[in-house]
C-alpha cells in the first residue's frame, strides 16, 4: 500500500467497516458481494486486457465472451445468489462496470414481459428468458422520436382474418434506433408501437417481437436489424436499429395484462394510461441509483489519488504536499463525495418508493402513479446531471492523467453519460415534474390533500418563518 | 444570527427556495391563462421558471432524505453518525452557496448569510479531509470495476501507470509505420 494513502487510512476517525455495512444494506449482504468479487477476480476466464486497448468490434466480442460465461457459470454460484441485486453485482464484475449484451436483456425486457405481460404470457416466455434460450431487448426509442412516446411512428395493424398484429416502420424516422444489443445479439424484442384495430388508433403498446431465427441466427422476414456504428462509449454494447416491414406477429404477442385486443379485433382500454410506461419509471428509478454509483466511483478515483499525487510546494524548500491538502481541491471534491453519499440514499428512498407503488398498482390503486413519475423524472434528472458534470470535475481534478483512459475517467463518463439523455431528456423530465408541481398546487385550490413527496407545497410558512 | 448548522435551518431554506421558485412558476402558468393562453401554451411560455422549479424541489427532496435518513440511524455508532452528519451538512451548506441567488431572491438570506455559509463550508473542508480515504473506501468498487490505475485501492499509481503504457500496441514494435512513411516523403 502506498504510505500516503495508508496514513489516510489511518487517520480517519470511524469504523470503515461500520459505514461498508451499512452502505451495503447489513452484513450479510456486504459479505456476499465480496464473495461474489472474488470469485470473478480469482477465475481465470475473466481476465484479459483492459477494454481501452481493444478495438470496438473487439469489445464487444469480449463483452459477449464475458456475458455468456457468467450465465454459464451463474448455476455454480450457489447461495452467494439470493435475489436479483446478487446477480447484478456478479454481472457488474463480469462486466467490469461495463454495460454487456446481456443489460437491457435482465433491466427491462424480462421486467417488461413481468409487469406488462399476462399470466399466460408471463408463463410462456419467462423461463425462456431467464434460461437464455430467447434473448431480448426493448426497442420504443425510434430515429426520429425520443422522450415523446406519443410521437412514436411505428404501427401494429390488427388483422381480425389472421389474428395476427402486421408491423411496419412506415418512415425512415420510425426506425428503431440505440436500444441495447438490438443489434445482433437479441433474438427478440419488446417494441412499442401504435394499436390499430378496428381502423381505430388507441396509442402506444408493447408487442413481443421475434427478431431472429432461434436456429440460424438470421433475422427473420420483415425484419432489418444491425448495429448503429460507433457512439461516444458503450463500446461492449451493439447498439442497434429495427426496421420493420409487413412483419407478422400473433395476437398473443400484444403483451395484455391491462389492455386487450380480443380475437374479433375489440378493445378493452388499460385502467390507467400511463400503465404501458411503468417499465420507463423502473429504470429511470435504476438511474438514481447508476447517478449514486458513478459519482462514487469517480470520487473514489479522484480523492485516493490526490492523497497519492503530490504537486508544487506550499513554501520554497518545502516538500510537495498531497494535491488533497489543498483547500481548492478540497472545496472541487468534497461537495462531490457529500452527493455520492446523499445519492445514495436517495437511490434508496427511490427504489423504496417504486416497490410501495408498485404493489399499490398491482392492488389497483393507481392513486400514486402520477406522484411515482414526477419524483422518478425529476430525481433521474437532477442527479444523472450533478453526475455527469461531477465526473468532469473529478477528472480534471486529476490533472493532466485523467486524460489517460488510465485514469478510468474516459470510459466511467462515456459509460454514465448515456443516462443523461435515455429514458427522457432531462430537460423534458424536468418539465415533467413540474407539470405535476403545477397540478399540485392546483389541486391544492381545490382542498385536495398531497401526496408524500409533495406534501410540503401545502406548507403555508413564509420566508420570515425561518 | 442564524444558526446554518441547525438542519431544520437548513431543512426550511430548501423548502422556501422550492415552495418559491414552484408558487412563481405556478402563477406565471396562471398569469398566461387569464391572459387567454391554453393550458399547453402556458406551460410552454412558463417552462424555463418550471425546469428551475422542478431542479429546486428534486434538489430539496434529495436535502430532506439526507437528513431524514441520518436522524434514523439509531443504532449506528456516533463517531460515524459524525462524519455523517458532516457530509449531510456539507451538502445542504454548498448547495445554498451554489444556488445562492435563488435564495436571495426571494429574501431567504441575505448577502451577508450567504458569506457566512461560503466561510462554513471553506472552515469543514479539513474535518471531511480527515476521513476523505475513509469515505470512499467505504463504498468498496473494486479495482477492476474502477478500472482506474490512479484510484487502485494499494496506491500504486506510478508503476502500473509505466505497466499500463507498456501495454500499448504502438509498443508491440520498436520502429513504426512512421519510419516506412517517412522514408518516402
């Protein structure tokens, strides 16, 4: 251990221990995530050289080799796995932090088919999914539409003669386009597309699509898939484009746990709209947490190595002091390390949140949907920007080596910045949030009573009350 | 005489930036209407008040749940709780000098409160030093998750910054492509 940060260590006035526990929700927990780490530390199959020195389509074949090996060897892991955030630390390992082929696969195509799909079609393609024989992707941002899903081009016509939904890009715009692994790894994918039935329009739907053959690999009829090229990061990931053409599909693949499309063509509406949204919700909750992670990450980086670097000299002849020492760095890094550790317990209180409403949903109580999205939108918003600035300010923190992919920075903010603008621009999330503000305080006119997260607005306190 | 280590001070701060920055955004949207806009057409005129809006009660929200968490670590040791109670204070204080002119507007401080909550925050910086190591450490990323030879937990930074350029494929070979090129220049 370098002495510097070893009498860091030393000095530091609690339990490190203690606040690993609790930050890892109690010690049971913490212990299995360092089991889980040294197992992939120890196995041989996971090492190779680091990701900035391979080529894209090399990164993506070692993303892939990475992946498969660890759902290969997911049955030997036993005990350490418990619950679905085992799994996750486990990949995130395999992945070195990395996002995989496998990401949106477990993140949203299988909670998709959970929370959209009907029991019957729960029981149909989820064991298919958690056993990797399908492999799946969620495909609703097209090339010319983003963050407004209403806006969405690509269309399923109804045949009542066929039961069958026929679904067509019909523009260039309506392509399918970055939803990850879409472009040669899936084999199937969840697409959002406008219903037609009955010559009516009735908005956006999730469709189970199959992509490629489960033979051969090639993609099906009617269905033009690839990878979109190179992007600012994401070098493991095929990011890809769908273009759809009078490509068929049966009725049973509309996923229908609230709305329907029965045989004769007929409609029966879901009880809430937004209901075909909820998987969005979930994963802006997931980058809550991703925003707590990388903020961390990139703190960590940044403070060990300004109590390693030493820089000029405080007095003529003096030693360089550690680049920590000094006010100015502390005053660029600390208020960063204060929000990774308040991040992280927003990230809590968020995913806390998703799970109560969540279960209120599934009782049919849609009271706190509205509230669920406006916390989800602003809180994705505000942190994944405190974030993604936050990462600059570490880097260049670290002088002239945060320029080095050495430094870890170049692939931690090309990796992170994503969630800035995916699952909703945050500028549009923002409005999101206080559209439902504005509500709030409309509602208020009129007697209502407010949620948690917004209770305070009937606060009637003013500024002298402080 | 305001006591700006007292997270109900704090607590309330945070809570009358957003109460005012949602109550101006909201009556803009309102003013537009009685003026004969739509509902949409008003939101849109409002919507620059309304992004700040929605950033002052996410950034309460995330102040708020700081504090209200901590005050539940009952049976968390009080050194921690300390250093805990830094950070949150650390966070709600360099906020406000942050987003100090949202607090002034509304005549929630005053210039010389927002000095004097600068000064606080320059006067913590060696209490969080102290622990600064501590604190990331706590979170545990391994190294291979960091991929960052400058964060290595062992600090070993210079070495594996040399092993790390040794790795580069320029270095497979002593002469490059360039002494080929140059030689038909």
């Amino acid at each position: 251990i370098n002495p510097d940060l070893q009498k860091e260590r030393d000095a530091a006035t609690f339990d490190v221990e203690e606040l690993s526990v609790l930050l890892h929700n109690g010690a049971h927990e913490l212990e299995k995530k360092r089991k889980l780490e040294e197992l992939v530390r120890n196995d041989p199959d996971y090492k190779s050289l680091p990701f900035d020195f391979l080529s894209r389509e090399a990164q993506y074949e070692e993303g892939v080799r990475r992946s498969t090996i660890a759902v290969a060897k997911k049955d030997q892991l036993g005990s350490l796995i418990e619950n679905h955030g085992d799994l996750i630390t486990y990949n995130t390992h395999v992945g070195r932090g990395k996002a995989g082929p496998f990401n949106l696969h477990t993140g949203m195509f299988i909670p998709t088919l959970v929370k959209q799909g009907s029991p019957e079609q729960v029981a149909k393609w989820l064991p298919l999914s958690e056993n990797y024989q399908i492999v799946g992707t969620y495909a609703q941002t097209e090339m010319g539409h983003g963050t407004f899903l209403r806006g969405l081009e690509t269309t399923a016509h109804y045949d009542p003669h066929t039961q069958e939904f026929v679904l067509n890009s019909p523009t260039t715009t309506s392509i399918k386009w970055w939803p990850g692994a879409l472009g040669k790894t899936s084999t199937h994918a969840v697409v959002l597309a406008q219903l037609y039935t009955l010559g009516k329009c009735h908005g956006i739907h999730a469709f189970v699509v199959q992509l490629r053959s489960l033979e051969d690999h090639k993609s099906l009829p009617g269905i033009m898939v690839g990878d979109i090229g190179p992007k600012f990061g994401y070098g493991a990931n095929d990011n890809g484009f769908l273009k759809l053409s009078n490509h068929r599909i049966p009725r049973e693949n509309m996923l229908m746990k609230y709305s329907k499309v029965a045989p004769d063509g007929s409609y029966s509406k879901p009880p809430k709209s937004t209901l075909t949204y909820g998987t969005m919700t979930f994963v802006r909750a997931m980058i809550v947490r991703g925003s707590a992670q990388a903020i961390a990450q990139g703190a960590t980086i940044a403070i060990r190595y300004s109590a390693v670097r030493r820089q000029s000299e405080m007095r003529p002849g003096e030693p360089e002091p550690q680049v920590l020492s000094y006010p100015t760095q502390q005053y660029k890094l600390f208020p960063l390390l204060c929000a990774a550790y308040a991040f992280h317990f927003v990230q809590v209180k968020m995913i806390e949140a998703y799970s109560e409403v969540t279960e209120l949903v599934n009782k049919g109580d849609f009271s706190r949907t509205q509230e669920l999205h406006a916390l989800s939108s602003g809180l994705k918003a505000y942190t994944s920007a405190i974030s993604n600035t936050g990462l600059e300010v570490c880097r260049t923190s670290c002088g002239g080596h945060g320029y080095s992919c050495a430094s870890g920075f170049p692939a931690l903010y090309t990796n992170f910045t994503p969630s800035v603008t995916y699952e909703g621009e945050n500028t549009v999330l923002l409005l999101q949030c206080a559209r439902y503000l504005v509500k709030c305080t409309r509602d208020l006119r009129s007697g209502a009573k407010l949620p948690g997260s917004v209770a305070y607005l009937s606060c009637g306190c003013d500024p002298s009350s402080i | 005489g305001k006591d700006f280590t007292n997270v109900k001070t704090l607590d309330s701060l945070y809570k009358q930036r957003a109460l005012g920055l949602i109550r101006f955004a909201s009556g803009k949207v309102d003013a537009s209407m009685d003026g004969g806009m739509d509902l949409v057409g008003a939101l849109n005129e409002s919507s620059v008040h309304l992004v700040r809006a929605a950033v002052a009660h996410s950034h309460y929200f995330v102040v708020r749940n700081f504090f209200e968490k901590l005050s539940k670590l009952t049976s968390t040791s009080q050194l921690l709780m300390e250093v805990l109670h830094q950070l949150s204070l650390f966070y709600a204080l360099d906020g406000v000098a942050q987003h100090s002119g949202e607090f002034l507007e509304d005549g929630l401080l005053s210039g010389e409160d927002v000095k004097q909550i600068r000064q606080l925050t320059v006067e913590m910086l060696p209490k969080i030093r102290v622990n600064a190591v501590a604190l990331v450490d706590a979170f545990e990323f391994g190294d291979d998750v960091l991929g960052s030879v400058l964060g290595r937990y062992d600090g070993n930074v210079y070495e594996n910054l040399f092993k790390w350029a040794q790795d580069s494929p320029l270095n497979k070979t002593d002469v490059s492509v360039w002494f080929v090129m140059w030689g038909k220049m």
